[in-house]
C-alpha cells in the first residue's frame, strides 16, 4: 500500500471526496442489552465522553468540510442529559439531524425540547409484541414505553422511520412489523438483517436466520413495497451469509461517512476497532479534515490498488470494494483479504457451512449487551 494516499490499480491517485454524513456516537450507556448490537464489545466508558462543547467543535468541523447530515448515536442518546444541548449545535452548523433513539428516556417534555432541532426520528423496533420486543431487548417494559414514545413523537410531528432489526428469533414476524409501520404512520422502514460485528458476533447461534427465511424474506418485502408505493418506503438490507456478493459497506471505505465513538476516536465505520493493525485518531488530537483526508487508517482500504486477488481481476470492483473489511477481519483474521461473503472467495463455502450450522441450531440464549459498573462510573 503506498505511503503517499490512495490509488487505483493504475497506480494513479484516488481523489479523496468530502463525507456526507457522520455517525456521532454520543455514549455506549444504553437501558437495553439488546445482543444484536454492534458497540464494540470494549464500550468506552462514561468518564472518556466528549462533552458537549467538544461535540459542538466536532458538528462546526464536519460542516465545514461538507458534511451534510450527522446521525446522533450511541448507545441511547437520550441516556446524555445534555441530548438538547449537543443536538442544538449540530442543528447550529447547519448539520440535518436524525435522532437514533430506542425511545427509552425520552420524555414529552424531552421531546418537545428537541422539536425544531432534530429532523428526523429513527426509532429501533425489537419486536411485534411486548413478549418478543421485551426479550430480545432484556429490558421489561421496553416496548411499552417505546409505543408511548411514538405517541408523543407524532404529536410534536417528527418525520419517523422504525429500525427493525431482524435475525431468526423474529423474521418470520416481518409482515407483523411491515403493518405495525404502517399504522403508526412511518414515512419508512427499514428492515436490516443482523450484521455479526461487535456484540451480535457472540450471538451467531441464537440469532443467524436460516436461508428459508432470508429468501421469504425477501418475498415479503418485494410485495409490501409494491402495497405501500407512494406511502411508505421500505429499506431492507437483507442477510449477508446468503447473498452472492457482498455489499459495498459503507459505501465504500472512507469514502461517504465517518464515525465519531463516545470517547473521540474517529472510525471509518462502527466496527473498524476489530482491525487491530489500524491506528484511529482522535477528533480531540487532530483537526477532522486532516484525519479524513490523510489518517494511515481512511487511507488503508482507499482505491482499488490494495485490492487483493480475486477482487482485483474482477468486474464488480468498483462496486462492492472487496466487500466489508470488518467481516474479512472476522471470518479471516485478515481484513486485507477478499470478504468471506463473495462466492469467490476461497473462504465462502467455510463461511456458508458455518453460517448453516449456526442457523440449525436451537439455541436461543441471548448473550445480553452490558456495560459494567465499573465503565458506568
Ligand atoms: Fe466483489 Fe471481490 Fe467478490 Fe468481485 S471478487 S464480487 S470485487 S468481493
Ligand atoms: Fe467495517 Fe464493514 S463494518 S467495513
């Protein structure tokens, strides 16, 4: 990989472009434990948060460098009292704000705070009902409070999407949540498989859903858009283990967003610490532009000259990138290598085989996301 930026497999430079959206990920402190989750498995603890002038400095350097919309993370957002606060500044750089929230710890009186600030609620979904939402979440009592929220979430007329995630425990529900969707007056939703990063890698037996299901899935989502033309759109992001190709994971590496952890590291994207031969810069250390611009990490998978064989000979590189770099990391213990998911890796049918065992399995104890005490103080 050369020293001096990225290149194509010319060798010519790669123009490194501006990020259009940022993932600001305000605390790891959450109420739910949901075991899908995709915080690292490390969570930063409560004493590193940037606080909310360092927040502010962030939202002005992104603006600034072209950043368009930021995604107000976690974690539960809502779990920082200063929410309105860190929120007001990114509104005040002129940033579009979406507010991820699994609703829990939001008030009313939360909300209204934030009406006129944030433009969009993205509200997470674990299930159709309290027996499953209350589960997969390990938190009594969350889907109550969370229908509650979507009651004052509509009144004060914030533009909703639901976040299902869906894995085996509850895709066979996702008709049920397609119509929940619609009744509650979301302009979208968007039905995202399980990715195993972070927390969810320790629950690939109970949650990996069965190729039946991934392509049922499909078939549902295929005839509800076609229902819903013009009134609700449906994003889905369907099971990496049963698809042909990979995805071009953030749309390509370094290439339309970053990611700022609790503590001010900044990420390519929410899994990229599991890379551990990458060094991460800090948004307290170094100014924004520069990290993006010229950090060794951003740099890494840039372009298309890093690319390893097949990738490089093939005729989908400039789509997918080689696929997801976390995923390699995990599956390959080398996150330089083809992603594990492409039928033409030599890795995929090691990959499937595992995949297919996990999915036949009838084990469904969930290993809960937990923040010790210790990180909590
Ligand atoms: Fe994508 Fe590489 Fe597979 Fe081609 S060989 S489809 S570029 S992952
Ligand atoms: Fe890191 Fe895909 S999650 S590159």
């Amino acid at each position: 990989m050369p020293d001096d930026g990225p290149r194509d497999i010319l060798g010519n430079p790669v123009l490194v472009a501006p990020p259009m959206a940022m993932l600001a990920e305000l605390t790891h402190r959450c109420p739910l434990a949901c075991p899908y989750c995709s915080n690292p498995v490390e969570l930063a603890r409560v004493q590193t948060e940037l606080s909310a002038a360092e927040w502010a400095d962030i939202f002005a350097q992104a603006a600034a460098m072209g950043v368009l919309q930021v995604h107000l993370s976690g974690g539960e957002p809502a779990s920082r009292r200063d929410l309105t606060q860190i929120a007001t500044s990114a509104r005040d750089a002129g940033l579009y704000v979406n507010l991820i929230t699994s609703g829990i710890g939001l008030t009313e009186t939360r909300l209204r705070e934030l009406d006129g600030v944030v433009d969009h609620v993205q509200l997470s979904l674990q299930g159709i009902d309290a027996e499953m939402a209350d589960w997969i979440s390990g938190y009594g009592g969350s889907f109550s409070r969370k229908m509650q929220a979507v009651e004052w979430i509509r009144a004060i007329g914030f533009p909703l999407t639901l976040n299902a995630v869906v894995h085996r425990q509850n895709l066979d529900r996702l008709p049920e949540m397609i119509d929940l969707a619609e009744r509650l007056g979301c302009r979208r939703i968007e039905v995202a498989t399980v990715q195993f990063h972070g927390w969810a890698d320790l629950n690939r037996r109970p949650l990996m859903p069965t190729q039946a299901q991934a392509i049922r899935a499909r078939e549902v989502v295929l005839a509800a858009r076609e229902r819903l033309r013009g009134r609700m759109v449906i994003d889905y992001v369907p099971a990496d283990h049963h698809a042909a190709h990979p995805k071009s994971c953030m749309g390509g590496w370094g290439s339309t967003g970053l990611n700022i952890a609790p503590d001010g590291v900044v990420l390519p994207c929410h899994a990229a610490q599991t890379i551990q031969s990458l060094r991460f810069d800090n948004a307290r250390e170094r100014p924004l532009a520069e990290i993006w611009r010229d950090s060794t990490a951003f740099n890494a998978f840039r372009g298309t000259a890093w690319l390893p064989e097949p990738c490089q000979s093939c005729d989908r590189r400039e789509l997918d990138f080689g696929g997801c770099r976390c995923q390699a990391m995990a599956v390959a213990g080398d996150a330089m290598v083809t992603d594990p998911v492409c039928t033409r890796s030599p890795l995929n049918a090691r990959l499937r085989a595992e995949a297919e065992a996990d999915a036949a399995s009838d084990d469904t104890a969930l290993v809960y996301r937990r923040m010790s005490r210790e990180l909590r103080s």
